[in-house]
C-alpha cells in the first residue's frame, strides 16, 4: 500500500452486509480459517478490504 492509499477496514456486520451472509457465518469463517481478520483494542473483529477479496477470489476458483 503506498502513502496515497487509505487502508479501509470493516466490522462484522459489514463484511456480512457484503457478502450476503449471516453474521453467525461470518464468525464462522474466521473460526475455520477462510477469511482474515484481526481483533481491535476495544475487541471488535476488523476485516481489511484485501481480505474480503481474497475470500470472494478463492470463491470463484473452487467454482471454475
């Protein structure tokens, strides 16, 4: 990322919002290690913009 790119982050109930899932999914997810996430101070789970793609691009491999 270069200094002109803002690092975007969502919460839970965005990236569930995104990918037209359930929240209870999307902890699922992380529990079973398909889409990165990392914890904030205040304990909230943050997902980068990166991460959510990765997940959608490793979607459509397994559907090709």
């Amino acid at each position: 990322m270069n200094k002109t790119e803002e690092l975007v982050l969502y919460d839970v109930d965005e990236v569930a919002e995104i990918l037209h899932l359930k929240r209870t999914t999307v902890f699922n997810m992380i529990a079973a290690g398909e889409i990165d996430s990392f914890k904030m101070r205040n304990k909230k789970r943050m997902f980068t913009q990166e991460a959510i793609d990765t997940y959608i691009n490793k979607q459509k491999e397994t559907l090709e």
